[in-house]
C-alpha cells in the first residue's frame, strides 16, 4: 500500500470559501450526528458558511486560518485568533479545526494543530482555548493529547434549530 500524500498547509484565500463552506457542512454531517438536535445537521447549508468565509477571508492579524490541501483539494481548515471569551483576555482561541471525515486519522488534523500550536506559542498569548461539544470524544482525546483540558467553562448556544452545548477546553503555553 503506498501512503498518503502529506496534506499541504496554507493561509486560506477568499476562493476557498466555497471548498470550506462544504467541508464545514460535511463534517458537521458526519461527526456531530447524536451529539446535538439532529435539525442543526439537517439545517447545515453550505450558502451561509460561504458567505461568512468571504467575509472572513484572508485572514487579518490577530486571526489567522489555514487550509491543508492534498491533490489540489482541501481537507481540513483551523481558524483561531483572540479569546472571544470575556472571561479570558490575553488568551487565544482555537475557533474551528474541521476535516474530511476521509482523512481522520490520516494526520491532516495533526498538521493543522501543530501550526495552530507554533502560532499560539508564537504570539503574546499566555493560554489557548477551544469549545467542544460534550460527548465528542473523538475531539475530546486529540485535544487531550496536546495538552488542552476542560475548564469547568460551559454554555448552551440558542438557534432557532435547537441549542448546541459546549464545553471549554484550556491549555497554559
């Protein structure tokens, strides 16, 4: 069997919002399916992630979004930039991290956390932060293991689909 290719990483530009939008859609079809109101997942349309991502793209300091490639096509997406917690100033946050439900395991996911751990380290930042959804245990473990714990931090994010617990997640650069 001969390996996968290693994904390219990249900053994101405005043309990829489309390739983005539809990952986000996907992912959210395959790993969230049980851990909220199943009428967020039917509700996922590409149209408005689109459009957030145009407006979004390219990234301005503070924020910072990439995309790994691989063959020309894009498999995974981090987007961080400042804590939009009040409770946490001079912290950074991990917003997103998505990939192909193809390419778990694959080390996409890896590579994209490594540069989002680099940029963490990188900046003025004295701790990181990111929100999971209870009961993920797949996201659960891989933040584990680079050090990210839970807070004691949770909220319950109201839409007209249903609500969406999250739990955070924190680590001490």
């Amino acid at each position: 069997m001969i390996p996968e290719a290693p994904a390219t990483l990249r900053d994101a530009l405005p043309a990829d919002a489309e390739a983005m939008a539809d990952l986000n859609v996907r992912a959210w079809q395959a790993f969230f399916a049980g851990l909220v109101p199943q009428a967020l997942i039917d509700g996922q349309r590409t149209e408005p992630r689109r459009h957030y991502w145009e407006e979004h793209l390219p990234s301005r300091p503070p924020e910072r979004t990439w995309v790994a490639e691989r063959g020309g096509r894009v498999v995974g997406l981090a987007h961080l930039g400042p804590s939009r917690d009040p409770d946490a100033p001079g912290t950074a946050e991990l917003y997103g991290m998505y990939v192909e439900p193809e390419v778990v395991g694959t080390g996409v996911g890896k590579g994209l956390m490594t540069a989002a751990m680099d940029w963490f380290r990188a900046g003025a930042w004295t701790e990181a932060i990111l929100w999971t959804l209870p009961g993920d245990h797949r996201a659960a473990r891989f933040y584990r293991s680079w050090g990210f714990a839970p807070d004691g931090a949770a909220k319950i994010g109201h839409t007209p689909l249903g609500d969406l617990d999250e739990v955070r997640y924190r680590l001490t650069l």
